[in-house]
C-alpha cells in the first residue's frame, strides 16, 4: 500500500452471521483522487463503502483515513467516540437521495450541520447555499423534494454532503434510481468536484462514467480487490480474466 495514501484498507473482513462478504480487501486512495469500484451486484462493493464511513462494523483488518485509525482483531470492540472521528471525513450520497421529504431543499441542507456542528440557521444557511448554488439549485432553496427531479434531488443530496465539508465524498450507486435523461446532470456535479480536488470513492454500475472520470478503476468479485488500475487500463487491457469476463457480459 502506497504510504502516499489518504485512504488505506488492509486485510478488510466482514461477514453477515456465517457469510463472508468482504474477504481480505486492501486499498489506496490518495488525496484528490476519483476511484469507482466495479463488479456484480453482491460483490461487497456497497459494503465496503458502509464499513468506510463507520456504517457498518467489520470483523478484521485496518481503516485509516487521515490521523484517524480504527483496527479491530477477534474480539476487539471501536470505542464510538472514533466511529465518529472517522465518519467526519466522510460525505455519503445513497441511491435513494434520503431527503427529508418534510423539509425543503435548503432544509435538508442546513440540518446536520445545525444538529451534529451546533451551527445557528443563518451561519449554516452561509455553508449550506453555495453548495446547492454549486450543484446548480440556487432557484430550488424553498422547493421540497416531491416538487424537483430525480436529477435535482440527488444534486440536493450531494450539497448536503458537501455541507459537511468532508474531505472524502462517498457515492453508492448514485444514479441507478434515476431517469437515464437525467444521469448525466448528476455526473457533471460529480465530475466538477473531482476537477476542484475532491477525494471521491464512487460504487456504479456506469461504466461508461467510469472510463470517463476515474483515475482508478477498481474491479471486485466475491468480497475481494482483483484487479485495480487507470481506467484506460482496465477497461482496455484488464490482465485479469475475471475482469475479462465480468467486463465482456456487463460493458
């Protein structure tokens, strides 16, 4: 593993009571970097995202994401206090946008920096609106979700992340639940970011976004890294047959 990394997973294992689901994963995510992860539907891929961000526990290996390190071994327990330091690094956009559907666009934005920073309204609304002017729904601020897209409510979804100011965007299959119309508003929010610097971890079924905006494309099968490379690379001349085939029945 590069000591360059940001981001380092060694010997990641996580198991559902009898089923291994992640069987050993080691990873390097260096500072401003775009990684999309590939692979079938079960592979771990969204899993691993979750045990990232402190969602999910793990049974065995290492995490470390800036200064913060979390280590478990047979037995061992996380104190949650560094749970939280890790999930601070951490900006997380689901498939399902996850908006308050009570709450309006800058609402949802303002809330977890007021709930989880203890910022005022108007001290959160000066972190939350460039943000969602940023994703481009300066004019949707009073709108609630059922009044915008699919497209807008994922880009609401992202700024809220961003509200956070987290040094690593996470996205799990961001645009799977959208109309394919719509797909490539949410790409360019993502693609602009990556250009700003934005550490991103990306899980998607998209690979033709991938080839475009990865620098790093990782192909997993079965709870496992088996292969990882420049997106040219592995999309052009995987070395793994693996890849080879997943890539020949999903491209």
């Amino acid at each position: 593993m590069s000591p360059s990394s940001f981001i380092r997973v060694d010997g990641l294992h996580k198991n559902f009571g009898e089923t291994p689901v992640l069987r050993g994963v080691d990873l390097g995510v260096k500072k401003g970097e775009s990684v999309f992860i590939i692979g079938r539907s079960g592979c771990g891929k969204s899993t691993l995202l979750r045990c990232l961000n402190g969602l999910e526990t793990f049974d065995l290996g290492r995490i470390h994401v800036g200064g913060v390190q979390i280590q478990m071994s047979s037995g061992s327990r996380v104190p949650e206090r560094q749970i939280r330091e890790l999930r601070k690094n951490f900006g997380m956009v689901f498939q399902s946008f996850n908006l308050f559907p009570h709450l309006t666009v800058l609402e949802n934005a303002i809330k977890a920096p007021m709930v989880v920073k203890g910022l005022s309204r108007a001290e959160a609304e000066a972190v939350a609106v460039p943000f969602l002017e940023k994703v481009g729904l300066k004019n949707q601020l009073l709108s609630f979700p059922h009044q915008i897209s699919g497209g807008q409510q994922q880009r609401a979804a992202i700024a809220r992340a961003l509200a956070m100011n987290p040094k690593v965007m996470l996205y799990d299959e961001p645009t799977s639940a959208l109309d394919p119309f719509l797909v490539d508003e949410v790409f360019q929010v993502m693609r602009n970011l990556g250009e700003e610097g934005m550490t991103q971890i990306v899980v998607t079924h998209e690979h033709r976004f991938a080839q475009e905006a990865a620098d790093t494309v990782i192909f997993m099968e079965e709870g496992v890294v088996v292969e990882a490379g420049p997106a040219e690379q592995i999309f052009s001349a995987p070395t793994d047959e693996r890849t080879r085939q997943f890539l020949r029945r999903y491209s």
